[in-house]
C-alpha cells in the first residue's frame, strides 16, 4: 500500500514519491549541545527513529543526517560561566547525547555533522547568497533580505505583514530591515570567531543547517524533520535561503513532531519543567518511554506524567508477558480435538499495523491492532490452560503471533532488544569454546567475532553464568583482547 505522509509546506497529507526511487534523503535538526537532553530531545529522537526504521522496512535506502549545532551563545555562556573554553562544553554535552542515544537504541544518523567542521561550506554558501543579491553585509554582520525572497512565509503560513507588526532590530543590529536575519555575526571581545571574507566571526543559527544539507545531501531533499516550534523562525529561514540560491524546492515534505508538554505547558529548560532522559531510563527500561511516545501520534501534543509511564509500563509487560507465555503453552500436552488457531487474527493484525503506519506513521492505531492480537492471544492461552492442552496448529499460530510481534517491535518501533533468547549453560559453553578457537584464525571477521562472543559473555552474565562469562574473558585475554565493562556497554581493544 501507498504510504502517505503530513507535509507541513501543503497543510495536508500526500502520497510519499521520493526523488530518487529507492531511496529517501532525511535530515533533522540535532541538539545545541549545551546541556543534557530532556524527555522532548527524546520524543524527537524517537519519532525520527521510527520513521527512519519504517521507510526502510518498505525497501527504501535511507540517508540520514542529524546535526549538532556546537557553537552558539548558550554554549559561549556557559562556557564563560565554567571558565572553560567553548569546544569542552560542546564535547561534554555531544558525548551525552551519545549516551542517552545508545541508552535509548536511538541508531545513529548515517553523518553527524557539526558546526565548527563545516565553516567553510558555511562561508561558501553565504558567498553565494551575497553574488545573487540575497543577502548583504553591514561592518562585519551578513544578513539574508527577506523582501527578495518572495515565497517567504509559505511553509509557516505567515504573511508578511503580519511579520512586520512583530518585528523589531535588536540592540546592536545593523540590518537594513527588521525582517531580515543574520547570516554571519561579526566576532565579540572573548567569543569563538573564523576568518571569513567581512572579517572575524561565526555563524548565524538559520545558515548552518542549509550548508550541511547541501553537502551531504544535495540541493534538494526528501524529508526534512524536527520538532513543531523549529517551523518557524528556523526552517522558514532555512527554506528561504535555500531555495533563493538553488532555484529548487529545498525538501518535498516537511515533518514535524509535535511538542512535549507537562500539565499542557511546553516542557523545555527555560522554564525549568524537564524531565532529563537520565532520569527517564534511571528508573525505567528505556522501551517504556519509547512506547509511550509511539501510542500518541507524532503530530499531536504529548503531555508527559508519571503516571502515563506507571500506565505505560505496565502495557508493556503485558505485550512482553503475551510473548513469553508461548513458553508455557509448549509444555501443555498435545490435545487434538482442541479448536481454534490465531493465523486469521494474525493477519488482520499484519494488515491493521501496515495501514496505519502506512497513513501517516499512526503508531496509536498500529500499537491497537498489535494489542488486538495480543488479546486473542491471551483468549486462546486461557482456554488452552484451562483445557490442559493445545493442537499443534494452534501453537504454531501462537508462535507466529509472537514472531511477528516481536518482528514489528524490534525492526519498526525499536522495542525489545533487551529481550534475549534463553541459552542454556552447555550450549552457551559449546559456543563459547567454539568461537574463542576460532579468533587465532581471524582475519576480516575479527571485529564480528569479537562482539559475537561480547553478547555470548552479556547473556552469560545475565543468566548468572559467571563461569562462562570469566571464561570468555580470559580465553579473549589469552588473544590479547582486553573486555571493559562500562554503564553504556561492553568496550574492547587490543593489548
């Protein structure tokens, strides 16, 4: 079935044709790295992730790019507040991005571009933009003209004139209307600055993303994401800078994500009301807001509580639960005469998920169709329970309702990577003694290998099978490879 998606630019939902067949262009707005990611960074992370998981589950090869912006003036601020030169801040809050990525099994963009590596592509683009008579420069500062851009306001729907009434030049300002925005800021006593040709500076918020779409992307693009308040003032501005120097349209449909809010206010720093993903996944399996945030639609508002997460998480173990109680079933005795199989439940649940997912990625009617499923199955496990037995057409289909369960939540929605396949010990020590032979041998394979018999040595541990685990790691030892359990995982190098 045709997928269709909201684009932002039209109002309106509209067939998904990609540029290329067979493959889709993405680029979403990252983080400005100056403090810790909140629950509304994670929303967006997970929004994207699952649009991303879901095009290439319809066969789609996908690019994606998400950047960091890693000079600015929160980051210079606080920087000067700690004494710390910029680039500790920016590294500091970039590595745990990484981390709450990773916690979260939020995969990482294919280029993950930042900022300050980009100045030149930045400065060149700006040139341009200049040489075309869309921009200007006054002692130092660049500025774009938004009057010469004549589509301006047509992704946020705002008039002109409706700008006008709220714009005014800030103290300092040298632009030649108060609409227009800065493209380059001329350096200040103290802050981060690069030669460019109007002198010493760095670059304006709404430019950066324009040139690392442009270099890593091209001029025009399939989707460009990111949360609903980015729509305007930034992507607007992106738009129009874009499309005044490439005479394209810079991105077929704009996605946005609606916001996070707690008790209907928007969460964010400045009013102190976040939540930090920390805490999220300090006191929950990170499936749980991941779940949470796929049963509202990505478009719609999402009102965070503690509450919504006990609710969550306890739907959660009953999908988890449903799944694990095949386990159960495949002890009861073979009962013939028993009627009924889950293959037409199946099915319909199959066919729900994909025609809501395929409308506009609506996760709450997926998630309802799976949990449809969930129910019958927990029908048929009853009465198989209470029956003392089960055909075996009936557990093949329950074992086909996990699998596809399990399928869907892990390829689409990134849930149950946690959940691991019991290993009893002699197997686990047959593969371990197997797989520890064969590193003498290795060659192109060695970095498989080695994390191959890192989950081995992770599901031992978990099991309690600390023989196996201390076994593993000495015999990796004796192969002069050194384990380094860490909070974000199992790390190796060589001797």
């Amino acid at each position: 079935m045709s997928l269709k998606v909201y684009n932002t630019l039209s109002g309106k939902k509209e067939e998904f044709v990609p540029i290329n067949p067979g493959e889709v262009k993405i680029y979403t707005c990252g983080v400005t790295v100056y403090d810790v990611n909140h629950v509304g960074h994670g929303r967006s992370l997970i929004v994207f992730d699952m649009i991303r998981r879901y095009l290439r589950y319809l066969g789609y090869n996908v690019k994606f790019v998400r950047n960091f912006t890693d000079v600015d003036d929160k980051i210079i601020n606080r920087a000067k507040n700690e004494c710390v030169p910029f680039t500790v801040i920016a590294d500091r809050y970039i590595k745990e991005y990484f981390q709450d990525a990773e916690n979260f099994r939020i995969e990482p963009a294919d280029v993950e571009p930042r900022v300050t590596t980009h100045i030149p592509d930045i400065i060149d683009f700006i040139q341009k933009l200049i040489e075309k008579g869309y921009a200007y420069e006054v002692e130092g500062d660049v500025y774009f003209s938004v009057r010469k851009f004549k589509e301006y306001g047509k992704l946020s729907k705002r008039s002109v004139d409706e700008l006008i009434a709220g714009a005014r030049v800030e103290p300092g300002e040298k632009k030649k209307d108060p609409l227009d925005f800065a493209l380059w800021k001329a350096s200040k006593a103290g802050e981060p600055a690069w030669d460019s040709p109007w002198g010493k500076g760095r670059p304006g918020w709404h430019t950066e993303c324009c040139a690392m779409i442009f270099k890593h992307l091209g001029e025009t693009i399939d989707i460009h994401g990111g949360g609903l308040d980015l729509t305007f003032p930034h992507h607007e501005n992106e738009l129009a800078q874009a499309e005044a120097l490439s005479d394209k349209p810079f991105a077929r449909y704009w996605i946005h994500n609606g916001l996070v809010t707690v008790n209907g206010q928007k969460m964010s720093k400045s009013l102190g009301n976040y939540i930090t993903l920390k805490e999220i996944y300090s006191k929950y399996e990170p499936d749980i807001l991941r779940l949470l945030v796929l049963s509202v639609h990505y478009r719609s508002p999402l009102d965070f509580s503690w509450e919504k997460m006990e609710e969550t998480k306890k739907a959660y173990e009953r999908l988890k639960n449903t799944m694990e109680e095949y386990e159960i079933l495949k002890k009861l005795p073979e009962k013939a005469d028993f009627e009924g199989h889950l293959y037409d439940a199946v099915a319909k649940a199959e066919q729900g998920f994909y025609a809501a997912m395929s409308d506009d990625f609506n996760t709450p009617e997926a998630l309802a169709s799976i949990f449809g499923l969930v129910r019958e199955m927990n029908i048929l496990k009853d009465r198989a329970v209470k029956e003392g037995g089960i055909s075996k057409k009936a557990l093949e289909s329950y074992k086909e309702a996990k699998d596809v369960i399990h399928k869907i939540g892990r390829d689409i929605f990134g849930l149950f990577d946690s959940l691991q396949p019991c290993i009893e010990k002699e197997e686990l020590i047959e593969v371990a003694v197997e797989k520890t032979a064969e590193l003498e041998q290795m060659e192109k394979e060695e970095k498989e290998l080695i994390q191959m018999l890192i989950e081995i040595r992770n599901i031992a541990r978990k099991q309690k099978n600390f023989e196996i685990a201390d076994m593993i790691r000495d015999r990796l030892s004796e192969q002069g490879i050194i384990l380094e359990d860490t909070p974000v995982g199992t790390k190796w190098k060589k001797k």
